[in-house]
C-alpha cells in the first residue's frame, strides 16, 4: 500500500520533478559521447486491480539495448537498467515532442550494500563500449492505468484501441555506487579509459498495444 501511495504522489507531482540522471555534462559533449537507449517487450502481463482509481496493472520484462552512437569509447556500469520514469504518448512524434498522456515515476530504496571506492581505471563491474558497440541487458517494470469516468484520455479503453509509444527513464548506476563515489572526479580520472556514463538516459519510444479491458483477468497480485 505504501508503494502504491509514494506512486500516486510521484503521478501528482510528475510536472515539478526531474530525473536527476538526465544531467547535461561539459565533458560528455567536449570529447563527443553518445548513448543510445532502446527497448523492446520480451514479456507483457495485464490484468485488473481491485483499486478504483488505478485498476490497470501491466508488468513488463523488457530487453533494453544500450549503444555507442558517439565518437569516444563510453564505460558503463554493468547492472544499468534500473527504470526511475515511464511515459506513454500517443504517437511516436508525441513522444519525441515530449507530450505524453501518461507518465509515472517509480520510487525505491536503495538497499544494496556500501561498495569498495573504484581506483585509477574501471574495476570489472564496468564495460568498456567503443563507438558502434552495443551491450543489452534486462529491466522489469509496471504501468498503471487510470479508468476515470469524464477523462477519456485517461481511461484505459483510450490507450487499447490504438498503438502508443512508450519510454523510459534508465539509470546507469547501481545500488550505493554514487554515494560511495565522487562521479565528477571519477569521470576526469578514467577519461583516457572514455567517459563514464552515469547520467541515465531516456529509451528511444517503443510501439506498444494493449490488450481490451474486457479480455482481462483480476490479478494475481495487487
């Protein structure tokens, strides 16, 4: 229940928050990093809530792609994927505009334990991607739908009779990494190794469909 909360207060205050991993960096654009972020459904589950207000749960198991689109080699953490956002548009040129019809974001502790400071180069938990290289991995996630009579933009029946597209706001750290590291410091220093991506980044949008309200079964979890 408290997720569920924390969850609806994020939905409410969607257009004063940022995704703090989506800062611009004057190093990033000086040596000419990219990363490209995709993503692509391996698994999709929808079912109906008890919840009046958001009575929609879909569970996603997603294969995200990330890409060395830039003209220096990139490091990035090997258990990148967490999904801090998710935003749903109606078409693909919405979704590059930025105008969404749904957008949630996702609150979680941080529970892993402290990590030892990383030295001089990246330790074995880092990948190196030159420029064109690519590296997938898994991500989890779940969408939820409001079914609010008098808002037909927010109903369900609106997102399942049409494809969407769908996004995602992707961390490239994990667990304590930032709180046991000085990033800024971390990045000048393993600069001739390439440039440590720990930014995150948004997925570029991913056509879905959704299946009729009245196919769906109750959960099996809420």
């Amino acid at each position: 229940m408290n997720k569920l909360i924390l969850f609806l207060l994020n939905l409410l205050l969607i257009p004063i928050l940022t995704f703090a991993q989506e800062r611009e960096s004057s190093i990033k654009n000086k040596v000419g990093a990219n990363l490209e972020i995709t993503t692509s459904v391996v698994a999709q589950k929808e079912c109906l809530r008890e919840s009046k207000l958001l009575p929609i749960r879909i569970d996603l198991k997603l294969k995200t792609k990330y890409a060395n689109s830039g003209s220096y080699p990139i490091i990035l953490h090997k258990k990148s994927g967490t999904i801090g956002r998710e935003m749903v548009a109606h078409t693909q040129e919405d979704a590059e505009s930025g105008q969404y019809e749904m957008e949630g974001n996702i609150d979680f502790a941080i529970t892993s334990r402290s990590t030892k400071p990383e030295g001089d180069f990246p330790s074995e938990d880092f990948l190196i991607l030159k420029p064109g290289d690519d590296y997938e991995q898994k991500a989890e996630t779940v969408l939820f739908f409001f079914d609010l009579d008098g808002h037909p933009n927010l109903a369900y029946e609106h997102f399942s009779v049409n494809e969407h597209y769908a996004q995602f706001s992707i961390w490239t750290i994990s667990g304590r990494f930032s709180y046991d590291n000085n990033l800024e410091e971390l990045k000048k220093r393993w600069l001739n190794y390439g440039y440590l991506w720990t930014e995150g980044g948004r997925s570029k949008p991913m056509a879905m469909r959704f299946s009729n309200k009245d196919q769906l079964k109750k959960c099996d979890r809420d």
